[in-house]
C-alpha cells in the first residue's frame, strides 16, 4: 500500500541521511521524496511516499522517525 508520510524537519546537516536511513534499516524503498522550505524560519517540510504494507513496520518506522532530534512533527497523509 502506498504510504504519504508528511515531516516538519529542521535545516541541519545530515538530516536527510537520517531519515533516509530509517527506511534503510528496515529495508523499504523511497518512491518520492519532496523537501522545501517551510514558512518558519529553519525548518522544512518533507512529504515522502513508500510502498508499505504491513501496519506495524508502518508505525515502527514513525517510532524510528520521530526518536530523530531532527524531526519536529510526522503525520501519515490519508489519500
């Protein structure tokens, strides 16, 4: 099933590495990947898109995103 994941990220170095390595670790590929400045001053937003299935590996990967002291805020995007 794809899945739209929405992410408020600061600027910072690495922090694309980061995220990207949380889906690494679980061994799912990226489909989409949007980055673009926010209307606050040195944060982003992220929308990424990957085709998961299983629920479960769903909210561990949110659990995985949301220990990065990078991320801000995750909200799964309901198409």
């Amino acid at each position: 099933m794809k899945r739209t994941l929405h992410l408020k990220v600061t600027d910072q170095v690495s922090t694309l590495n980061r995220i990207t390595s949380a889906f690494v670790r679980l061994q799912y590929n990226i489909s989409e990947l949007t980055v673009k400045p926010s209307s606050e001053k040195g944060i982003s937003d992220m929308v990424i898109t990957a085709n998961i299935e299983d629920e479960a590996i769903l909210k561990i990967l949110i659990a995985k995103l949301n220990k990065q002291i990078s991320v801000i805020d995750i909200e799964e995007v309901k198409a």
